[in-house]
C-alpha cells in the first residue's frame, strides 16, 4: 500500500513509550533456592515443590555438585506428565545418599 505524505499513520511516541514502561511493571522474577536431603526423602521433596505450583526448574546434585539431574516444569504439570520424572527420581534416590535440590521458582512481581 502506498501512502501519501499526509496519509501517513502517525504514532504517539509518549503513548508508545507509556506502553513500554507498563510491560516492566508486571514482570516476572525467578526465585533460586536449594534443599539438602537424603536420598529417602528426595522423592516426598521433588513431589511437594510439583504440588506447590510456582517451580519451573529442578535441578539434583550429588554431595560433590555434580548434576544428576534437571527438568523443567511447566504450568498445569499433572498425573501421566510426572510420572516418568517421578520414577526417574525414585532410582536416583534409591542409589544415592545425601543430595541437592536446586529450584527456579516464577515470581510475579507487580510495581504500582
């Protein structure tokens, strides 16, 4: 489509620039927090932070760092969806002794 020079859309810069401050008030921040745990109870741990709803990432590490193992959670994860990564865990949890859970949880954070 052709414009003529007095056909031209014309954009508010301020209404532009007011769109895009607005997007930086309702951003969302990952939260990083870590559970030592011994390989018992690793599973009952992964099955409480699934049910809480807000992690997005799980990551199990060996005493030594090492990564073992890390999956990422989306929202509405449920029954047949976890259960793969659930049996996973318990083999993991029956071969190793003390371990680290690291979680990324998504945090909204509004500014008024």
């Amino acid at each position: 489509m052709n414009y003529l020079p007095e056909e031209i859309p014309q954009t508010n810069v301020t209404e532009s620039s007011n769109k895009m401050m607005n997007l930086h008030y309702n951003q969302k921040h990952m939260n990083k927090e870590s559970f030592i745990v011994e390989g018992e109870n690793l599973l009952k741990k992964v099955k409480e932070l699934i049910n809480e709803g807000n992690v997005r990432k799980i990551t199990i590490k060996d005493k030594a760092g090492k990564e073992l193992m890390s999956f990422p959670l989306t929202i509405g994860v449920i029954g047949a969806a976890v259960a793969p990564i659930l049996a996973a865990v318990g083999a993991i949890a029956a071969l190793i002794g003390e371990c680290t859970i690291s979680v990324e949880r998504e945090e909204e954070v509004t500014k008024n």
